[in-house]
C-alpha cells in the first residue's frame, strides 16, 4: 500500500515520458566561471523505472581555486536530485580571484 501512495505522489508530481540521460547546464550569471571538469550524473534507477524526467536546479558556491565547496538545491525532483548534487561536488571551475556562486542546472531527460 505505502508503495502505491508513493508511486501515486510520484505520477502525480513528474513529467512522464521514456527517460535515457542526464545533461548539465551552467546558467549564465554575472559571477559565471569557465566549467573546466564537468561530471554528468547517473541517471537513478527509480527514475529509469517510472520514466521520469526532470531538471534540478542548484546553487554551487565554488572556491577560487575552482573546486565546488557546496551546492544548494534550488528545486527539482527529490529522486533526481542526490545524484546531481553528488555530480556537481565533482565539478572543476577554472581558477579566481575570489570565492562565487555558480546557477546550475541539470536536466534528466530522454537520449
């Protein structure tokens, strides 16, 4: 019964066509920095199997060394959003002066 509440919810809340990848975006902002290593997320099996698809949008607060500190979710489906937070930490900017926040956004959609 808990499974068909949930799925429930799920159907209800999704967007549902055949789901395949997961493609990232960086939003453009004032603060913007060069993406030198972009990690793709994997694409959840929960969602494969309810053929979900989706964007998750997050806030990265990138250090000036490049490398991502923290990422804020701003939005998105919580069955898509560990595994693009988890991408996101592996990301590479390219070096700055100082610390910036980066708009981020990763699409789980179809091939």
């Amino acid at each position: 019964m808990r499974k068909q509440v949930l799925f429930s919810a799920l159907l209800l809340s999704c967007c549902l066509v055949p789901a395949g990848v997961a493609q990232s975006q960086q939003t453009s902002t004032e603060a913007s920095r060069k993406v030198i290593r972009r990690v793709e997320p994997s694409y959840p099996e929960m969602a494969k199997k309810v053929n979900l698809v989706g964007t998750v949008k997050m806030m990265a607060v990138v250090a000036p060394d490049g490398n991502v500190k923290t990422v804020e979710v701003l939005g998105g489906s919580p069955i898509l959003v560990q595994s693009a937070q988890y991408a996101v930490l592996k990301w590479k900017f390219a070096a700055a002066s100082a610390e910036s926040k980066e708009l981020i956004e990763i699409h789980f959609r179809p091939e």
